[in-house]
C-alpha cells in the first residue's frame, strides 16, 4: 500500500512529567523525552537528527514547542 495509516497521538502522564529536549554540548545528539519533576529522572522516548524528527515528536505526544525545555 502506498498510504501509511496516521498514527494516533500517544499520552503521557502530564501531571508528573515535563517534555524535555537534552541537547549534547559536545556532539550536538539530541534526545527528546519526559522528566519526572520529582525524581529529575528522564526518561527518552526519541532521538532527533533533524526538524522533522522533532516535529514528528511534538505531533506524536501532543506537545507545544514552547513547552518543551531544552536541557545540556
């Protein structure tokens, strides 16, 4: 078949977790994911090479880019 069938949007416990981008200072990897604000534990949920990717995970969580941190 040449359509994909359209994901539907994966949930997260929002009430103790935050949508974080760790960024690596060295190599510039960056992984997005969750942190628990109590634990400070992250949790990666996708590894980002390009705009694409990130958009994908904003779609696919249902996160608004101005809430997503970006941490070193």
């Amino acid at each position: 078949m040449l359509w994909r069938k359209k994901e539907k949007p994966v949930s997260y416990d929002k009430t103790g977790k935050i949508p974080v981008l760790h960024v690596s200072i060295c190599t510039g990897e960056k992984v997005a994911g969750f942190k628990d604000t109590a634990s400070g534990r992250f949790e990666d949920r996708m590894l980002i090479k390009n705009e694409k990717d990130l958009q994908e995970f904003l779609r696919l969580y249902e996160v608004k880019e101005e809430e997503l941190r970006k941490e070193w």
